[in-house]
C-alpha cells in the first residue's frame, strides 16, 4: 500500500487550512508522504481542478490517494465519496471532480463516506477537507479496506463539458481552462483530430497548421498543439494568449481541415 497522499485545493497558501488537512494526515499516519499538486485552483472552479487530476493521475504509484477539494456545495447534502481507479484512490466532494478521471476507464468503484469512525473528529460543517477527506485519505494510506468507507454509489456526480461539435469542414469547440501561462486549453481532444488540419481559429485570428512544442514558432507568435492534458491547447510562444487575444474560459475555437 503507497503512503502517498495528493492534494489539490483553491484554498492558497494564506490562511492555514492546508497546513491543517497535513496535520489530521500526519497524526494518523506518521509515514504519510504529501505532495502538493497545486492550491491555486481558481476558486470554486470544478472544471479546472477537474483537468489538474486528469492530467496527474497516471503519473503516481499504484495505492495513491489523490485528496481533492474545490467544494462550493461544503455543508450542503452532496456526498462525500471515495473512487476506486486503477489501482488509485480519489477522495473529495462528489459535484463533478472527478469527471475526467472517470473518463479513462469504464472500470471503477464508488463508495460514500459513511463510516464516521474514521473522522477525528465531528466534520464542521465548512471543512470537510480537513474533517472528513483529509483522515480517510489517511486512513486508505494504512491500507483499510475499500468497502468498510460507506455504502456503493452508481450515480457520481459527472459535470456536463461541452461537447465539440464536427462539421463537413472541421470541429467547433471552446476554451474549458487558461492557465497561469495565458495558454487556451479547449475541450478538442486529440483522438478527435482525425484529419490534417489546416488551421485553428480563435478570436478572429487564424493559427496554420498544429505543433508539437511552443518554439516551433518565433517568440510572440501564436502556436496551436496538443498539450499533456490530450487537448487542443492555443498558445503564444514566450506570451499569453489569453491577454493577448482578449479571450476567457468560453471563447469560441474552430479546427478546420486540410
């Protein structure tokens, strides 16, 4: 069983709460080895953690936990649940989090957080990061059985993305995540790209062709490739497209082919 315990929050570095899901970690298990994968998740944006996990999750030993929270819904009657993937554990709220994990296999297990007996203490209501997800994913670090969490669920909460669009003369999509580069990742995805491609359209400008890595272009020019998440990403090279195109998550993008 890996001790290995991920966490992906928008909570920042500021006031606290991250040092304290560590704490309740630490104290059920000494040995617990947390990686930060990033607390700059822009605040209540499911759809960006969402990419963040899909991107991370193939890249850490078998036993994981991958403990995520962006929760707008805390307090409220969504669930708290567990996934069992590919020899991974994924813990977090269930409002969609895990929507792109759960693409990447039809194979999964589900369970809710039930067994108050793994909590340290009573969940406050406005924290369930550190009272309810932070201990269990300590406790699945000391290799306690998957089904003593809480009953099976068969409905996860899996967030709409929107879906591309194929036409006659290529795919219409849209932006679904900017990061801190300014570079537009859309919801195109590369097996969709079945065809030659003759150029991007974004904004009202025009990209040629797709690149494999950002300098295939001079600096300041704009760039299309399929970044490491498997997405269409529009970028400028040395740049920031988001600002300099003027485009936010939304914005319009078009493939057309050869």
């Amino acid at each position: 069983m890996s001790s290995v315990i991920t966490l992906t929050t928008d909570f920042g570095t500021r006031d606290g709460y991250v040092a304290q899901m560590k704490g309740v970690i630490l104290a059920i298990n000494p040995e617990a080895r947390i990686v930060d994968v990033t607390h700059d998740i822009e605040s209540f944006n499911i759809i960006e953690a969402a990419l963040v996990l899909k991107g991370l999750s193939e890249y850490f030993p078998a036993g994981t936990s991958h403990v995520a929270v962006v929760d707008p819904g805390v307090g409220s009657h969504r669930r708290g649940i567990v996934m069992r993937l590919n020899e991974r554990f994924y813990v977090g709220p269930d409002n969609g989090l895990f929507s792109l994990v759960l693409k990447q296999s039809s194979s999964r297990e589900v369970c809710e957080i039930s067994n108050s007996k793994l909590l340290s203490r009573e969940p406050h209501p406005t924290f369930h990061g550190r009272d309810v997800f932070a201990p269990v994913a300590a406790h699945l670090s000391l290799g306690i059985a998957f089904d003593g969490l809480g009953p099976v669920v068969e409905d996860p909460v899996v967030f709409h993305v929107p879906v591309p669009v194929e036409t006659e003369t290529g795919i219409e999509g849209e932006v679904i995540y900017i990061d801190r580069f300014g570079n537009l990742t859309s919801n195109i995805e590369a097996g969709m790209l079945s065809r030659s491609v003759d150029s991007v359209r974004i904004a009202g400008r025009k990209i040629k062709g797709i690149k494999k890595f950002f300098s295939e272009v001079p600096a300041g020019s704009l760039v299309a490739l399929i970044n490491s998440f498997g997405f269409l990403e529009m970028a400028v090279n040395v740049g920031n497209a988001s600002l300099d195109l003027g485009v936010e998550q939304g914005a319009r993008v078009k493939v057309v082919w050869a």
